[in-house]
C-alpha cells in the first residue's frame, strides 16, 4: 500500500485544505431539523450533491412491503420501512457514482454525519482514494477494528488499514470508487438486510477496503434517529453489547 503516514511525510497545510472532495449528502425537507449540520457539511465539502432519501412513511414507495416480507422470507430478518428507505437511498447514490468513468473517490454523508478532522481526512485522501474502493471515514460510532499487520500509524494515534468486516456499520461517512458502487449495487439487489451490516453482503476479497481509527466523520447525535426511537434502557444494552464486541474485535484483529 502506498500511503503516507503524517508523521513521517511533511505537507503544505495550504495545499491540502485547497483540495476539494466530491461528496454526496442525504438531506431532504424530512429532515428539516438537521439544516444547521447540513451548512457545515457543504460548509466542508462545497463540491456537494444533495440526494433526497426515501422515507416510505412519508411518501409513496412502490413494493415495500413485499420487500420487507422478502427479507423476512430469505433471512428471518424483520427490517423496518425505514431501514429499507435508508438502503434505497444510498444505492441512489451508488448508481450516479457507478456510472463515472474514473477511480476517484466519492464521499457519502448522511444529515447527522459530523466532521471531525477535515484536515486529516484531505491530508489521507488521495492515498486512501489510491489504496481502496470502499473507505470508511467513521464506522460503528468509533469502534471499528483495524488489522494489526496492515496498520499504518499516523500522527496524533491515527491509524489506516483494513479493517475486519465484522466490525464495519454505520454509513455517516464513506467513501467510494465506481468499481465499488458497481459491487454493492450488484451484492445488494435483493435487500435482505440494513445497509450498514456490511459482514452480509460485502466481501472483502471482492473489493479493497480500508478504515481510519479513530474516526473523522461521525454522529451529531442530537436530533433523534429517522429509523427508530430508542428508549434509554435499550441504549445502555446496546452500548454494553457494543463494548464487548468491540474487544472481541479488538483481539481478533490483532491477530490478523
């Protein structure tokens, strides 16, 4: 792999903050309460497109209940409207980026993503954008899991490599090439379960994908979920279950 660690390459702060990144952001009138994160997002990417996501609640989606009882049929998976409206809007995305004829990376948002180091992700861009096809700039609220033998140390306890397939969720903030969006389209013509379960649909043999621990795009976390409201009970499970998975991860990467 050819990327740069920071710590041992010098760079112009000038030249990197003049590199513009195409991006993509789910937004739509729905999510009117996020305008404010919005500004900022295209605020940090000017090189913006809009795309409306799909919210099968508040408007007309043809077929999805068949496509709900198709999954349950196929995988015992009871996904809700909204969960299939997220996985319909991000294969928009995929589609318009399939159809370029370049390897550039695309970075796709969500309303609530939140940028947290926008120097370090134009600083490790155009490597990542060399590396992989599918890049994650955050995953599963910080706790994705990066193989030991692949890892590249940056500066300030950054580090970039692949990550175990398993512990990649989220999709806030991402990044992709066509040959990428062309793979996921394909793997994900039957939807049979949320678009961020990766472990289920992605192989990583199939496609070169790689992570930034810790992350640089995350969750405002301050508005509630378009998906589902979650009752404190439930998140403190959630959390707990996530911590423990996170150090099996943790061991199994370092092994790795």
């Amino acid at each position: 792999m050819s990327l740069i660690s920071i710590s041992q390459q010098p760079f112009l702060t000038s030249t990197i903050m003049s590199i513009t990144i195409p991006a993509y952001i789910l937004y739509g009138p729905h999510d009117s309460a996020r305008s404010s994160q919005v500004a900022l997002l295209q605020q940090a990417f000017p090189n913006t497109i809009i795309v409306e996501p799909i919210f099968p609640k508040k408007q007309k989606v043809p077929f999805v209940n068949d496509l709900i009882q198709n999954a349950f049929t196929r995988k015992g998976i009871k996904m809700l409207p909204e969960e299939v409206g997220v996985f319909m809007s991000h294969r928009k995305i995929w589609q318009d980026i399939s159809k370029k004829e370049t390897n550039q990376h695309f970075v796709v948002l969500e309303s609530d993503s939140q940028v947290k180091n926008l120097e370090l992700i134009k600083a490790q861009f155009s490597n990542a954008q060399e590396s992989y096809d599918l890049f994650f700039w955050g995953a599963w609220n910080n706790h994705v899991s990066i193989q030991r033998s692949t890892q590249i140390k940056l500066q300030d306890g950054y580090r970039i490599g692949t990550p175990l397939i398993r512990s990649v969720y989220g999709a806030y903030g991402y990044s992709l090439n066509a040959k990428a969006a062309k793979y996921l389209l394909k793997q994900s013509k039957k939807i049979n379960n949320p678009v961020d379960l990766y472990k289920y649909y992605v192989d990583p043999s199939q496609i070169k994908i790689g992570a930034i621990s810790p992350e640089v795009i995350s969750t405002w976390q301050t508005t509630d979920s378009t998906i589902r409201r979650e009752q404190l009970i439930h998140k403190v499970k959630r959390i707990i279950i996530i911590k423990i998975f996170h150090l099996r991860n943790q061991i199994l990467a370092y092994f790795c």
